[in-house]
C-alpha cells in the first residue's frame, strides 16, 4: 500500500532549487529581517559595540535557528495549534542551554564573551518569528534554507553597524586600534595615531541609542536603492 | 491514523512528552560535561591568581604556573575581623558568599593567597563587587611591605562592551598599580575613583568615561575588601 502511495508522490524537488535558494537569497536584501522585517532590534542595539560580539552573536543565532527551524519543521504535524507558542519557546530555550552547556565545557573563552547574550538569543524575534511563520508550515530542508538566509541577513546588518560604531566608537576594528589608540603612552600625551593629531572617538557611538540611528540609515539607503522596496503613496 | 491536534488530552500527553524529553536530555547534557566544566571554572581562577601578580597563562600551562608561584606557598582563610580559620582557600567561592544574603558578615570567609615572584612575598586578595549590570570581581596582589598594590586583574559578568567591560583592560588595571592600600602603619587608606583627571596623584584613580558605576562599583570593591584583609595582615 505505501510502496503505491510513494509512487504517486511528485518528483522530489532538487535540494538548490531555484524556490530553496531563494529562500537563502531574500533575507540578505529584499526581506532582510532587520532592515525590513524590523525583527531583532533588541540585539542588534545590546551588542553591535565590537564587531567581535557582533560575530560570536551572530553565529550562536545562526546554529540555535538553523536547528530549531528543523526541529520545529520535523515536529510540525504533532504540535497542537493551541500551544504551539509554548512548544516553541521550549524548543529554543532547551536549544540555548544546549549551546550554552558545550560551550561552557569545550570552548570557555567564548562562552565567556557571550555570557549575557545567551538570553537575548533566547528572546530574539527573529527565532521566534521564523519557528511561526516559516518552519510550522513547511518540510526541514526548506526550513533549513530559510534559517541560514535569516541568520546571514541578521550577521551582516549586525556586523556592519557594529563596524561602523567600533570604528568611530573606539577607533579599532576587532578590537585592532586602526585609528591610533586614545590613551597616553610615553611620548603622545594625547594618545597614538590619529588622537595625537586631536581626533576624538565619537562616545555617543557607544551608547545604544546610536545603533538605532544606525540601523535607521541602512535601512533608509536600502529602501532608496532598491526599487522592490519602494513604496508608492 | 489522523491525530485530533485539538484534543485536550492530546495537548497534555504531548506537553508531557516534550517537557520529558526536553529535561532528559538537558539532564544528561549537563551531568555528563560537569566534571569539564568545574574543571574550566578551576583553570580560570589558576589564570586570574596568575594574571594579579603579572604572570601570562594560557589554558594550557596555567596548572603548572599556579603551582610555581601560589601552589607551593601556603595560603589562609580569615574571617572579617583578621582572624585565622579554618578551610581551604582555592575552595571559597567568594562570588557565591556575596550574593547569598543569609551569610552574615561574620560567618563570612575570606581566602588569601601568598605567591612568590622573584623571591618576593606577594599577599593575593580576592574580591568581589557590584558593577551596573552584574557581579564584578578580581584579584589584586600586594607587596612584601603589605600596603603597595603590585598587580591587578579584574572581571566581570555583563558589564556594557567598550564601557564598563573595560575594568579587565590592562589600561585600567595599570592604572592602580603602585596605588597604596594604607598607610606605613598598615591604617587603611581608601583609593579613590576620580572622574576629573587627577588620577596621577596618590590614592587616587581615573575612572573610565562612560563606565562611571562599574568605575565606583571596583572602587568600592577594593575599599571595602582591603579594610578587612589589613586586619589580618597588620598581625602578621
């Protein structure tokens, strides 16, 4: 009976399928969660001060999505309409606390740069709006897909505006003073490189609210830019 | 066979399920990379001793440096009147005594570490703190005179990255090296945090800009701290 039930089925589709690797495309630009969907925030203001939390962020979101939108995927016809937010939930707490966990035993160095940012993984929108819109409805692999073109759109919004906050912010790119560094060593009373001339890091770029003003202008220049995104009044 | 999502019983057999599987699986995570993880934890703190009497350590050779410089000495257990008691310093999980409110101040212990570095005798005092966010802590070492600081490490939870995370940073630390905690008669003597820049003079300390309550959060630290080990350290 199942041998005929299989037979019916459709040809499977290819695994980079046009429809599969849009999936992995969208996010980067079109559909981009930060920048258009506006999911993520929270994070992307916490921790865009060093590109280096900006990466270590980026790629703790990247295995908890991929492997929850999976799991979520695989579990989508048990899960009872009811209280599937809940299941949700559960699914990606147990997920952080799993990373946390291995993190904590196998690689500590990174565990410790995370620390706080465990919970905001747990919190970010982005997760839970891909667990309930993507990955209740479709097969793993796609749901997959989907993961890994959410979780890159997420990293380059969140390293580019930490690049541009730690640059003007504190004068270094991964934590690499390129600007000269502000405090005095014998000799540069003001400091090195560029300081010694009177430049002054831009502290305003440090606090949250600049991360907001920076996102602002990405998305204001993407919307300009791209004419998908245009909207007529 | 159609499955009724809807069921009332359907929903709890499910919730069941999931919660067991879930706490399983966490459960055995968790047992079975304990043993690692103290292990890390242990390695840490060896780092941390090292790195507040100015020795580098990697993962990797931290057991053997902490076994060379602090290791071989003896170290005490002081309760906050100076006194000796017993217990074992490495043990004392002074992050743990802090936040539990039910220890009196009494009951309270007090590790202290004595590490030698180039035949001098240093007296490591490890402390623990309030920043913004969360707890802050670290080690500093005194000199063989008692009261001179010789070298500093602090750390913290989750304090703001490029502002308050910034008391770990050897530019901060350096700063409260050759500070004194007391006077030549060993009388305590507050080293202050100060924001207009006057850090150069004696007892003084420039705080960080922008990370002004994890700034007060070590100065307090520190204050508080060393005023109880100079109660011991003034009998000895």
């Amino acid at each position: 009976m199942s041998e005929v039930a299989e037979k019916v089925k459709a040809p499977a589709e290819p695994l980079f399928s046009k429809k599969n690797r849009k999936l992995v495309t969208d996010p980067l630009s079109d559909n981009n969660p930060i920048t258009i969907q506006v999911l993520g925030i929270c994070s992307a203001l916490a921790i865009t001060v060093q590109v280096e939390q900006a990466v270590v962020m980026s790629a703790a979101v990247f295995f908890v999505l991929a492997l929850g939108n999976v799991v979520i995927s695989m579990l989508r016809n048990l899960i009872p309409g009811r209280i599937r937010i809940i299941v949700q939930l559960v699914v990606v707490a147990s997920l952080v606390i799993m990373v946390n966990q291995v993190l904590m035993a196998y690689l500590p160095d990174v565990s410790a740069k995370l620390s706080v940012f465990v919970g905001l993984i747990i919190t970010n929108c982005i997760i839970m709006g891909r667990f309930e819109a993507f990955a209740m409805g479709n097969k793993p692999w796609p749901s997959f897909m989907d993961a890994v073109g959410n979780a890159s759109g997420y990293a380059i919004i969140l390293i580019m505006v930490a690049v541009v906050r730690e640059l003007l912010g504190s004068g270094s790119f991964f934590g690499i003073p390129i600007l000269g560094s502000p405090i005095p060593v014998e000799g540069y009373p003001n400091g090195t490189g560029l300081f010694d001339m009177g430049y002054m890091n831009n502290n305003l770029m440090v606090l949250p609210p600049m991360a907001l003003i920076v996102v602002g202008i990405i998305i204001w220049i993407q919307r300009s830019r791209n004419k998908n995104l245009i909207e007529s009044h | 066979m159609k499955i009724n999502k809807d069921n009332t019983g359907y929903i709890f057999l499910f919730t069941f399920l999931l919660i067991g599987v879930v706490a399983v699986i966490l459960s055995i995570l968790a047992t079975s990379l304990a043993p690692q993880i103290t292990k890390n934890n242990e390695t840490k703190k060896q780092m941390d001793l090292l790195a507040s009497i100015g020795v580098e350590s990697t993962r990797a050779n931290a057991k053997d440096m902490y076994q060379k410089y602090i290791g071989s000495n003896p170290s005490y257990v002081i309760n906050s009147k100076g006194e000796v008691v017993e217990g074992k310093a490495f043990d004392i999980d002074i992050r743990t005594q802090h936040r539990d409110k039910s220890i009196t101040e009494d009951a309270k212990k007090y590790p202290l570490f004595i590490a030698t570095v180039d035949g001098q005798t240093l007296y490591i005092v490890p402390m623990v703190g309030k920043g913004l966010w969360g707890p802050i802590w670290g080690y500093v070492s005194l000199k063989d005179d008692k009261r001179t600081i010789y070298g500093v490490s602090y750390d913290h939870l989750g304090e703001t990255p490029g502002l308050g995370a910034e008391i770990k940073q050897k530019f901060f630390t350096d700063r409260y090296l050759a500070e004194t905690v007391a006077d030549e008669e060993l009388n305590f003597m507050p080293i202050k945090i100060v924001k207009d820049g006057s850090g150069a003079q004696p007892q003084k300390v420039d705080g960080i800009t922008g990370g002004t309550i994890t700034s007060k959060g070590v100065e307090e630290m520190v204050n508080r701290t060393m005023e109880i080990y100079l109660n011991y350290l003034k009998t000895i």
